[in-house]
C-alpha cells in the first residue's frame, strides 16, 4: 500500500513544480537544493544591482564632492605648515560639523520621498524637498556663529593663538560652502528617492573637473593664498548646486516637481523634529573622530603632530563617504519596500547592504595599513608628518573597519524612520562611553592622542553592539502600518 506523502514531501513537489515551468520530474533532492541555492543567488544578485544603482552614483557623488575639500587641503598643506593645520582644523571640525548636521536633517526626506515614491505618491516629493529646503537653511543660519566667532572658540578649546587666528579667517571665508549645504543636500535626496542617480554623478564629476581647474590657476598661478583657496571651495559647491537646479527646475522631473509651492510652509514643525533627529544622529557619527584634532592640541601635541592626526582624519572623512552612500542606498531601498509594503523585501535589502559594506570596509582597512606613507604625501611633503601618519596607520585602519558596520543600521533606521532611538544610541557610545573613555586613557593615563583615539573606538564598539540589538529587535510589519499610515495622513492634509 502506498504512503501518503509527507507534509516536507508536498512542499518539495511544490516547490520543485515552481522551479520546472514545464514540469519536469526531479526526483534528485541535491538538485532542489541547487536550484534553490541558484535562485537564493540570483535574488541577492539582483538586490546587489538595485543597491549600487543607488550608492554607486552616491559614493561617487559624495567622493567627489568631498575630493574638492580634499584638492583645497593639499594646496594649503603646500603653502605652509600654519595654513595646513588652520585648513584641516576649518575642514575636519567646523565644516564636519555643518556638513554632518545638514546631511542628517536632509536624510529625513529619504524617509519621506522614499516611502512616498514607493507608495507612488510622486506630488508630495516636490512638497517635501522644498520643506526641505526651508528648515534646513533656517538651521544653517543659527549656526553661522560657529564660523564668525571660530577663532575665540578654539583658544578656549586649547589650540594656539596663531592657529586660532589663521582658522578662524578661513572660516569666516567658507560660510559660502556652508550655505551650500542646504541646496545640495535637499537636491540630492529629492532626486536620490526618484532613483535619478546620473545627474547627481555627473553634477559631481563636472564641479570637481571645474574646482580642479580653478584651483591650480588662482592658487598655483595667481598665487591668491589660504583665502583664494577657500573661496575656489565655495565657488565649486555652489557651481554643482545650479547644475541639480537646472536639471530640476527645467523638465527633468515632470511627475515630482510641479512648481514652488506655498504648501511647502505648512507641516514645517513636524518634518523639523523628524530634520532634527536624524540631522543629530549622523552629526555625531560625523565629528566625532573630528574631535581628535582639537584633543590632540589640548593634550599638549606638536604641530607636527596635528597635521598627521589631521591628515588622518581627513583620510578617514574621505572613505566614509562609501559607508555614506551604503547608508543613503540602505535608507532609499528600506523606505520604498516598506511604503511598497513589501517586508521581506526590505530585510533582505538590509542583509545585501550590510554585506557590502563590510567587505569595502576590509578593502580600504588593507589599503591603509598597506600604504599610509602614499596616501600622506597627498597632503604634505613634510616627512615629520608622513611618519607621523604612518604610526597612526593601523588606528586608522581600524576606524575605518570598524564604521562600516554603523552606517548600514542607520540607513534602516532613516528608512523606517526611528532615527531618534538611533540618535541617542550615538549620544550614549560616542559622548557618554567613548570621549571619557578616550579622555582617561590619553589625558589621564598620559599616552597622548593615540590613547584619546582608543578610547574613541571603544564608543564605536558600544555603539555598534547597541544598534545591533535594536535592529534585530525591529518588528518590519510595523514599520509597513507606519509608512502607509504616514502617506495617508499627509494625503488627507493635503486635501484638506
């Protein structure tokens, strides 16, 4: 007598019916199991496209961008010692922090444009942008003082005097740059959500191909000084700004931008709380290794010393530009598979971001650790500073490692749209663990800066641990009600 088959056995038949649209018998189990690996394997390859569709144009981008700081920091280090530190210092801390904070409140639209775009509620992408727009620039202004009152800050901070000074005038000489800031973030985002990468890439590779052109005539010919470099630096962000504008404004999105609109006012509490947590959250992701150049001048360092700890931490902000745009992908495909309702859609996006991000992290940890002298004389001739580099090589490189992993947990925190848990899990690693931990071993133990920067990874270890749990916690579903709950509401105050 024939057993029936078991509950396993109809799920095979099922599945392998599914497998063989013409209904081909097979009766092996290893050939289901690689037809299922087969099809496991093209889901991720495919995933992996529609990833880098996103953060290949937005590494790029953000590279690119950051590549003009970069190109504008080796011609001061040329200059001279005292322009360096005072361009790195301008740079790596008080546009850091300009850049972190403005990028994270304009991450919020890619939890709004994103779950509207998946929901096809393409009108209130262009609403959301200029909201965007208006929020962030009121928040730039109230930063200005940082900028304008530079010099006095850092003495109190315990810089020199003459480094003060000379920071404080190329400061006041970027607030151009920082203005920027507002546009190109609230551009980006708008057109990033739409999945219109190209024009972001190719605004980006034209303003840099420009800044370099500028900056070897007026620096290298013209010989303008520290000043004229950092006025060849707000002519560049600006120049990138008008081309997103141009593209916008004149055809390239037809269905999201219909005009400005007076609707753009209204709801402007509620998109600037949501502004404010994620604007905090990658902020103190952002400048948190920046502190180390002020720490290192309180811990009684060389200027030698400060230049090669200023070099690195520019190496490590130019890097983190992937992770960057790892997040900015993460953050766009979870927010359009959630307003799309698709759940297992969005975990598995997270599980291919999450991949990919650490194993660029583990290329770039061996890039560094393989040729720090190189990637020093970027900056500086001086080989006091290029050996100073090459000690701090393995630190960085760990910091790099390290940072892969966070970016991704915020890209599915900006996605789903708890970027205020996720902004306090950062205040709690990074400022109430990392810097005491940091300031105990360098200042109190007295092994310097290289003992504050430990201590440091010691909150980015914490913080990763923290992230971890919450997001292993997340309950997808929810977030699903969320975002469509969202997009029915801003509907319904649309209507009204």
């Amino acid at each position: 007598m024939r057993k029936p088959p078991k509950m396993g056995d109809d799920l095979q038949h099922s599945l392998l019916l599914h497998l063989n649209p013409n209904n081909t018998i097979v009766h092996s189990g290893d050939d289901l199991e690689a037809k299922i690996n087969l099809i496991g394997t093209q889901k991720t390859w495919e995933e992996f496209k529609k990833v880098w569709r996103i953060a290949g144009p937005s590494i790029f981008c953000r590279v690119a961008m950051f590549s003009l700081t970069i190109i504008t920091q080796s011609l001061a280090g040329h200059l001279s010692d005292l322009d360096l530190a005072a361009f790195s210092i301008a740079t790596t801390l008080l546009i850091s922090i300009s850049f972190g904070f403005l990028i994270g409140m304009a991450t919020a639209l890619e939890t709004l444009c994103g779950q509207a775009y998946g929901a096809r509620q393409y009108h209130m992408l262009g609403i959301y942008m200029q909201r965007s727009c208006v929020v962030l620039f009121c928040c730039a202004i109230l930063l200005l003082p940082m900028f304008i009152f530079a010099a006095p800050l850092l003495q109190i901070l315990g810089q020199s005097a003459e480094v003060a000074e000379r920071t404080g005038l190329v400061a006041r000489w970027l607030i151009p740059m920082h203005l920027s800031f507002v546009f190109q973030f609230s551009l980006q985002r708008f057109l990033q959500s739409q999945l219109k990468m190209a024009i972001i890439a190719w605004s980006s590779a034209v303003a840099l191909a420009v800044h370099a052109v500028i900056s070897w005539f007026f620096v290298y010919k013209l010989g303008v000084g520290i000043v004229g470099t950092a006025l060849t630096l707000d002519f560049s962000w600006w120049f990138s700004v008008f081309i997103l504008c141009g593209y916008i404004f004149y055809g390239g999105c037809p269905l999201t931008w219909n005009g400005l609109s007076s609707k753009a006012f209204t709801e402007l509490w509620d998109f600037f709380k949501l502004a404010l947590a994620s604007g905090v959250m990658v902020l103190l992701e952002n400048v948190y290794y920046r502190f180390l150049v002020i720490a290192s001048g309180g811990a009684g360092s060389s200027h030698v010393a400060v230049d090669a700890l200023s070099i690195c931490v520019t190496l490590f902000g130019w890097e983190s530009m992937v992770p960057l745009g790892i997040l900015a992908a993460t953050g766009v495909r979870v927010a359009i598979e959630l307003g799309a309702g698709n759940v297992n859609n969005a975990k598995f996006a997270a599980k291919v971001c999450m991949l990919t991000s650490l194993v660029i992290g583990l290329i770039f940890f061996s890039l560094v650790v393989a040729i720090p002298d190189r990637l020093a004389m970027i900056f500086t001739p001086n080989l006091s500073v290029i050996s100073g580099v090459h000690e701090l090589a393995v630190l960085l490189g760990s910091t790099i490692l390290l940072n892969s992993v966070p970016p991704v947990i915020l890209g599915i925190a900006v996605g789903s749209g708890w970027q205020v848990l996720a902004a306090y899990i950062n205040i709690g690693s990074y400022y109430l663990v990392g810097v005491p931990l940091g300031i105990f071993i360098g200042l109190v133990l007295k092994f310097g800066y290289m003992g504050i920067w430990v201590g440091m990874l010691g909150g980015s270890l914490t913080q990763i641990m923290l992230l971890a749990a919450v997001a292993s916690k997340l309950e997808w579903e929810k977030e699903v009600l969320k975002a469509r709950g969202k997009q029915f509401m801003m509907n319904k105050a649309l209507d009204d």
